[in-house]
C-alpha cells in the first residue's frame, strides 16, 4: 500500500481535477491515460517477454469525498484480468478492443489491480513482443462530482503473478513504479493497430409525458374540486436480482405545491403547478428505493393532483441497469392531516394504504402540457406542515 506521503500526494492531485457529473465518460485520448507495464523493456524501445505481470493503484478520495461508483476503461496487450478491492471483475484477452466495467466502490480506500500477461511471440526465436496496459477510471462521488484516474506512473508493477496483490490490505509499498511507455496516440506499436473504445451506454432519463396524474379518491377527475390541505403519496420501488441503486433523476409537479422525500431525506419543494422541477439524488447504494411526497391542495381550493416520473440509476456510473418509475395506481396515498410522522422512511408499512386514483395522463386538462425541466433544481426546505427531515444529497446544475 501507499506510504502516508504518496497518499497525501495522490490526495492533492485528485482535488485539483474534480469535474462536475455531467462530464463525459473516461475516454483513452481525452485523458493523460498511458500504456503502462514494468521496468525491463528490451533494448529496441519495444518488446517484453512472455510472461505474467501485477499492477495495483492504491485509490484515496479527497478529503470530505465519499466515493459511490467507478466506471472503468481497460484493455491490455496480450490480456488482463481486472480486480476492484479483491473481486475479480473481468478478464479479456483482446487488446484491440477496449472494454468498460462499472462497480460500487467502498467509501475509504479503493484498489484496483491488474494480471496482466504478454503472450509468446509466434516466431521460433519468441524474442518477446510489445506488451502494456492502459485504463481510465471515472470516479463518480456522492455529492454528485466526478473524478478521473489513469493508468501512469502513480500505479506499481512487479514482474510475476504475486499471490494476494489484489486485496486492500497488500502492501505494495516496496513495489516499484510501473513503466511509463505512453500515450494511446503515438506510442508504437498501438497507434498504428488501434484500439476500438466501446460506446457508452445512453441515458434517456425520466419521461414526464408517460407519467399519469394521481390523486385521492375525494376527487371523482381531474376538473372536480379537492378539500384543502396536505396528502401523502408512497412509492417503494425495489430492484430485480439483488441489484443496487445509488441514485435517482425525479421530474415532479403537483397542484398546488409538494415536497418530495427520497430514501427519508429532503430532495425539495415546488410550488408552482405550471412548471416541473427535477431533483438529482446521490444515496448510499441501496436495493429500494423509497419515493414519498407531501402534495397540498391550498387554499381556496379547486383542483388537485401530482405527476412524476424518475430514472432509478444502477449503482455503476450509469452504464448498469436504470429503472423507470412514473405516478399510477401503483402509488399509495394517505389522508391523514397531519401524515404519519415517518412516512417518509424507508421500510414503512404502507400495507393498509390504499392506491392512488388516476385522473389521467399527461397533458391532460386543466393541467395542460406542463413544463418539463431541462435543469436540475437545487435541495430546498419542505413546505409548510410538510414533515421535516435531513437534506438529500441534491446535484443542481
């Protein structure tokens, strides 16, 4: 492992490169990514022998970061098998073809370690051929930041597979520094084979217009007047197959004013049934995903409803699996005024609730087709009688 001054070190260069999440995800040429390996190239500037080698980066986020997720960009020539604190997370043996890997990140020290191997030459003589590795590392934190790491000189390289390398607590601390050969577009031989970057994944975020205004049954439409005050609207949204989230994009407008809740938290409030705002949410990774709103019917009264709909982020940079959740009848809804207390939180039994009544899709009058944000909506306080709560982990633009 890093000594404490390498640390303080890596500390001060991370802090000095924090981009904003919207940045582009880690590509090999629009970073300082360098094909890597150990010391002891041969003498034509070029070629290795065959052979196993060991490469590990010691990660350690800024002070006052939490790190949640890294999407990683890697290819190796011969082949590579990619560990992420301990757990093997991919191996491929094509290094014309780069490959992108997400995973959750703990929120301390991260290790990522690489078995990198140069195959025999095919010639009799096996004199040795080109042999390297290069990854980029996007690194997205909970506040909503991201960071970028690269495969240079801060990573160690021993010749060998050495028994244990990729677990957090190896010390590789004697281990010197690997080799730097440079980068993708002018060190031979792979700039004139090429390296083909996978695309990213797309992103199509929240639908607004696929969602459906919701309400309680002391409404009979959309048009028909609702009493005055506050209702409270539940929806726990869990994951297929043990998958976890660690985000969630929410466009969100009620009639007349809301504060919405995420996981028992704050995101924020909006009173102005014309325009939907969106809340970006950071949360510790979590297999549900609870949605609660405190929607107000104000005086002096008339209609009443709640539209939303969100993007549930896989806990993997974007590039896992999203889900999709919009204002139905699967939502829930309580009269009471004031609501249960702790509504909000996650593990609520919400079994008595009964479901929300539809008053039709989006567009609809006299809501009209509302605004849809094109911007994020900073963290703000719950509204009048809303229940009070710690603020989110809010991103805004």
């Amino acid at each position: 492992m890093f000594n404490s001054f390498k640390a303080f070190i890596s500390l001060l260069s991370l802090a000095t490169n924090l981009a904003t999440i919207a940045a582009a995800p880690a590509d090999f040429s629009s970073t300082d990514a360098q094909w890597i390996w150990t010391t002891g190239r041969a003498a034509d500037g070029t070629t290795y022998p065959p052979g196993n080698v060991s490469i590990r980066r010691d990660y350690f986020p800024p002070t006052g970061k939490t790190p949640l997720s890294a999407e990683i960009l890697i290819t190796a020539d011969n082949a590579y098998t990619l560990y992420v604190n301990g757990e093997e997370i991919g191996a491929q043996a094509n290094f014309q073809q780069a490959f992108r890997y997400c995973v959750a990140l703990e929120a301390g020290c991260n290790v990522f370690a690489v078995e990198g191997q140069n195959t025999p030459s095919p010639t009799a003589s096996n004199v040795g051929n080109a042999a390297g590795l290069i990854s980029a590392i996007e690194i997205r934190y909970s506040d909503g930041f991201t960071d970028t790491i690269v495969t240079d000189a801060e990573w160690h390289a021993i010749t060998g597979a050495v028994p244990g390398f990729q677990q957090v607590a190896f010390d590789d601390s004697a281990w010197p520094a690997a080799f730097v050969e440079g980068p993708i577009g002018t060190t031979a031989p792979w700039n004139t084979i090429g390296v083909a970057i996978p695309p990213t994944t797309d992103d199509p975020g929240p639908d607004l217009t696929s969602a459906t205004w919701i309400w309680t049954n002391e409404v009979s439409g959309p048009t028909s007047n609702a009493p005055i005050g506050g209702r409270a609207f539940l929806k726990t949204f869990s994951l297929p197959g043990g998958q976890l989230a660690d985000s969630i994009v929410i466009d969100i407008v009620a009639d007349n004013e809301y504060t919405l809740y995420i996981n028992g938290l704050v995101a924020g409030s909006g009173t102005d049934f014309h325009t939907a705002q969106r809340f970006e949410v950071n949360f510790v990774p979590s297999n549900t995903v609870t949605i609660a709103v405190w929607a107000v019917n104000v005086p002096p009264g008339g209609p009443a409803g709640l539209l939303a709909a969100a993007e549930i982020r896989g806990c993997t940079c974007g590039c896992g699996a999203n889900a999709f959740v919009v204002t139905d009848a699967t939502w829930v809804y309580n009269t009471t005024n004031p609501a249960p207390a702790d509504f909000i939180n996650p593990g609520f039994d919400d079994s008595q609730w009964a479901a929300a009544i539809v008053e039709g899709p989006y567009g609809i009058a006299p809501w009209g087709n509302v605004a849809i944000p094109t911007s994020t909506s900073p963290q703000s306080a719950p509204v009048s009688g809303a229940p009070d709560a710690p603020p989110a982990t809010v991103v805004s633009s």
